[in-house]
C-alpha cells in the first residue's frame, strides 16, 4: 500500500473500507488507535491519583510538622511534605500521557509514544530514586524524633518500631508493583509499537 493511502487511513475519523468490511491494515490502524487510547487514559489516570495522594500527603504531613513538639520531628514532616510536592512535579515533569494527535503523521506518531513509553520505563525503573527515598528518608527522620520524645517521657518506642516495619513493607511492595510489574507492563506495550513500525 502506498504511504499516501496509509496516511489517509490514519487521519480518517472512520477506517472502514468502501464496502463496509475491514482489511488488515485497517484493523491494525484501529487496533493502534484504540492502543493509544488506553495508554493515555491509564497514564492520565495513574498522575491523577498521584496528584491526589501527593497533595493529601502534602497537606498531612505540614500538618504534622506545626503541630509537633520535637524539632526532628518536625523536620522529617516538613521532608515528608516536601517530598510530596517533589513527586508531583518529577511526576508532571517526566511522565506525561503519549499525545493524542491524529494530525501527526503515523510514523512521527508511532515515534512520540515510543518515546514517552520508554520516559514511563526510566521513571518506573528509578521510582526508588525520585519516589520512595525521599519520602522514607522524611519519615525515619520523623520517627526518630517521635523516638526520641517517647523515650523521653519513659514509653516504649516499640510501637514506632511496628510502624517503621510495616511503613517499610509498603515501600518495598512500591518498589516492586513499580520496577517489576510496571516495568514489565511498559515493556509489553513498547513490543506492540515495536511491531506496528513495519506496518
């Protein structure tokens, strides 16, 4: 098929034939659409609810850093709060949603989501980087304040060391979720536009 034909298809609001029945290239070009579709759709909707979270997150924790009595502790909240607000923005910064624009051309399309699909990757590959260690760090910070005001007023700091326990459980599930089946899941979709280029 020719490349002018092929752009025709990739433009056209409809990729039914003249006939009513679909070819090949016809269902590989809806089956790329409907791709792209989902794709944004999960990336927009993944940033929203961090959005969300960072924002609470945010809010908790400056919260927590006014109303605390001990200045380590209140620095690890203020860490925490800011970590937030750094995850939102690295977040807005580095994983945008692949575009949504019929006008590009295929190839420059099939290009602009290989790209932001292997930005998803990276960012997955290093959220222990810019994600889970500045948070932790903010937390064990303030733990080690809450810590130091228990042991203080004669209370025990076990249940500090419960909390860190099961707060760096969840981390690590973070970790994993992210690195290993997010990773996996961007990979899976970089194949289908890996096959789509000899379309």
């Amino acid at each position: 098929m020719r490349e002018d034909e092929l752009q025709r298809l990739w433009h056209a609001a409809d990729v039914r034939g003249r006939d009513g029945e679909e070819t090949m290239l016809n269902q590989a070009i809806e089956r790329a659409r409907t791709r792209a579709r989902g794709l944004r759709r999960k990336v927009m909707r993944r940033n929203l609810q961090e959005y969300l979270g960072c924002g609470l997150i945010a809010i908790y924790f400056a919260y927590g850093a006014w109303r605390a009595v001990d200045s380590l502790e209140r620095i690890g909240f203020v860490w925490v709060a800011a970590s937030a607000i750094w995850i939102a923005f690295w977040l807005t910064r580095q994983g945008g949603a692949p575009p949504d624009d019929r006008a590009l051309a295929l190839a420059e399309y099939r290009q602009r989501v290989m790209e932001n699909l292997q930005r998803q990757e990276r960012l997955l590959r290093t959220v222990k980087y810019w994600y889970l260690a500045p948070m932790y760090a903010g937390l064990v910070t303030a733990v080690a304040g809450m810590w130091r005001q228990a042991t203080a007023h004669g209370l025990s700091p076990v249940p500090l060391l419960v909390a860190m326990v099961i707060v760096t459980a969840a981390f690590g599930l973070i970790w994993a979720l992210n690195e290993i089946y997010g990773v996996r899941a961007v990979r899976r979709e970089l194949a289908f536009w890996q096959e789509t280029e000899g379309a």
